[in-house]
C-alpha cells in the first residue's frame, strides 16, 4: 500500500495541492494499490463541525483529473450539507475509479478500507453512486469507520429519497399553492437507489412519471413496477415536464439544458446539479424555475448514516428527514422575498452553522 497524503499546511504548492488549497480542503489521500486495481482519491474538506462524512462513489473516470476535481467538490458539498442539517459531522467523500459492473473485488474493497483506516477517523466513508452496502462489508473488515452497513443503518437511499420528496412537496406548495403531486408531470433522470425509491413516492401520489437511465434492465423494471413512461437519456431536457427530478449524476442544469426544460421546478437527488452554481442559480431564478437546493433536500442519505453513528432511531431519522419540508420552504421564501437565489439562501445558512461552531472551537 502507497500512502501519498497532501495536508494543508505547506506554502509550497502546485497542481492538485493548489487546488485543494483553493476550495479549502483539509487534506487529500491519493491511494493505489496496483495488485488489487485499486484507484482512489479520499479528500477531508472540513472536520469544524465533527469528523468528516460522505459516501464512496465508484465510476469510470475518463482520468484522474476528472475523478479529482469531482471528489474536491463533492466532499465540499458535504461540508454544506451536514452543516445544513445540523449534523455534528465535517465534509469529506471518495471516489474509486473504476466500472462497478466489472471492477469490483472484495481485495479492492479490503485495500481501499486501509487507506480509510489510515486516516485515524477524520474520514467516516458510505455508499454512494456505484457502491452497495455488501461493499461496504469487505470495507468494514479494515476500518470501524465505515457506516451504512447492512443490519445496522444500511442502504441510505429509501431516507434520501425521502427527503428529496419533501423537498420537491415544499417547493410545489410554494409554487402550485398546494404540495399535492398527484397529476403533476415528473422527470426523473436516473432510477437506481435513491430514483427508484422516489418513483415509489410519486407514484404513491399519482404523479404522471416520465422516467430515463443509462441502463435498460433498471429502466424496464421501475416502468414496470411503477407504470411509468420511458424516454432515452438524451430526450428526459425537453419532454413536457412540470418537475424535473436529476437523480444520476451532477452538472445537468446546464447552458445547453437550461433551454430545453420545461419545468417550474428543479428537485432532485443528484449532488451538484448546477454546473456553475453562480450563473445557472441566478438564471433559474430569473426564469421562474424554483430550484430546491440539491444539498439540502438530499441529505436524508448522510442523516441515516449519522443515525447509525450515533445511535439514533428509525423514527428519529425519519423526522430529521421529514423536516427538509421545512427548511426548503422556508429558504424558498426567503429567496423569493429577498430576490436571492436559493442556493445561496442555502449556502448561508451552513455558512453560518461552521461560522458559529468556529467560535465555539476558539472562544
Ligand atoms: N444513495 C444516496 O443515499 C444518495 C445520497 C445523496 C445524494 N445521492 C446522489 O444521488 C444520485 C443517485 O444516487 P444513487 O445512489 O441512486 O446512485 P445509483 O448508481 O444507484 O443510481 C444512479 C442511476 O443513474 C443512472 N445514470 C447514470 N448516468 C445517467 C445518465 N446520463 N442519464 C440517465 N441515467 C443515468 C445509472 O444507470 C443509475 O441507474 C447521485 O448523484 C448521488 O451522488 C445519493
């Protein structure tokens, strides 16, 4: 095992470390383990609020720059989003690279929970994209600091899509006057954990859902089971649409998508949904599309994962996600009041949460 750690404490810097050092990243783990394929990138952004937490995602990077600058912004993300929820946890997330359906191995998850491990506790990892709680297994026999394990909290996606639900009932009282979905027509891009579970909801409502994915075998199988209409990932921008729900990847409200969609709202589970979160939140706003931030109403998955941490019940979980509903009004209210985009109403509001527990840490 290659252990090549970059903190932030040295003036000496280019590259990688410049970069970090740009969105304020505490420290990043670069790891490789050639006998078992292991490409990794673990990147500690904040530990003010607690140790840092944040899923592992595994994905077919096209290089190791693409897979960089994703973990910097996703592990700052998670920084934001246990602010927001008022989570005793700092930012922080990993990214392997590799094809999940082909690369997966129990030595590469047993490698990857020693550079986990190596990190003392200021990295707590979990699933994300690409990686089930049965990985996390191989992970756990390296590291304790690991959570949503089966039999404990276990896969976070049923409590994500849960507040991803809440989120979108919030912005459409806000914006149809009523938080009822039923009849409402629903783009849901990507139905694998969290997009299945919140087809569930919507179809629960009679939402009239309108579904794509990279995958035929998934897609067939939610528009069976849930009565859904399919149309091909390239289509899901520009069919008639009241909500669209990103529950893949990041970056699809963007200049060439902002045209095509047709919604009033944006709601999804995907993290880092605006690709330029200055220039897409502000012409969302002037277009009259409430976008619920993505941070927020996504955390449902982190609050499982805490719960398992600290030892709190089902129940509790459930509420602390059931309460997206009102922070997301009352941030879509304030935006609309103050002529601010929702993101960032949403981004002051964490702000504030790691400014005060700073004063706390110095005081
Ligand atoms: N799992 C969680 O609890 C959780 C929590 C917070 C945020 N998120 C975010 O939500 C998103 C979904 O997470 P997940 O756990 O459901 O992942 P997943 O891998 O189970 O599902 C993602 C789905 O999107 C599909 N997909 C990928 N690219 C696509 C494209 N271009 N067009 C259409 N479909 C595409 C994939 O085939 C897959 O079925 C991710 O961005 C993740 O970071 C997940």
């Amino acid at each position: 095992m290659e252990v090549k750690e970059v903190s932030n404490n040295n003036s000496q810097h280019s590259g990688v470390v410049s970069e970090m050092f740009a969105m304020g990243h505490e420290k990043v783990l670069i790891c490789q383990d050639p006998k078992v394929g292991l490409k990794a990138i673990i990147a500690v952004h904040s530990t003010v609020c607690g140790p840092s937490l944040g899923g592992t995602r595994m994905w077919k990077y096209k290089n190791e720059a693409e897979a960089l600058k994703d973990v910097l912004r996703l592990s700052r993300g998670m920084t934001y989003k246990n602010a927001i929820s008022n989570l005793n946890l700092g930012g922080g997330k990993a990214v392997i690279i590799g094809d999940s359906r082909k690369d997966k191995s129990p030595e590469l998850f047993r490698s990857f929970g020693r550079y986990v491990e190596s990190l003392s506790g200021a990295y707590i990892t979990a699933e994300d994209v690409g990686i089930s709680p049965e990985d996390m297994i191989h992970v756990s026999k390296e590291t304790k600091h690991v959570s949503g394990m089966p039999g404990k909290s276990g896969d976070p996606s049923p409590v994500t899509a849960f507040g991803v639900y809440m989120g979108m009932k919030a912005a459409a009282k806000i914006q149809y006057g009523s938080d009822s979905l039923s009849g409402k027509k629903i783009a849901v891009q990507g139905v694998g954990h969290v997009g299945e579970y919140l087809v569930g909801y919507l179809a629960k409502e009679s939402a009239d859902i309108v579904i794509t994915d990279i995958h035929d075998d998934i897609l067939k199988n939610v528009a069976g089971k849930y009565g859904c209409s399919i149309v091909s990932p390239e289509d899901i921008y520009s069919v008639d649409m009241d909500i669209y729900a990103p529950c893949a990847l990041g970056a699809t409200v963007n200049d060439d998508t902002i045209s095509k969609l047709s919604c009033n709202i944006i709601a999804g589970a995907a993290n880092n949904q605006l690709a330029d979160e200055n220039k897409h939140g502000h012409l969302l706003m002037e277009k009259g599309i409430i976008y619920a931030p993505d941070f927020l109403i996504n955390a449902g998955g982190v609050m499982n994962c805490y719960a398992e941490v600290m030892n709190i019940s089902n129940e509790d979980v459930m509420k602390m996600a059931e309460n997206i509903y009102s922070t997301t009004y009352d941030i879509i209210k304030t935006s609309q009041l103050e002529s601010i985009p929702t993101f960032l109403v949403a981004n002051k509001m964490a702000e504030e949460r790691i400014k005060r527990e700073l004063a706390l840490k110095s005081s």
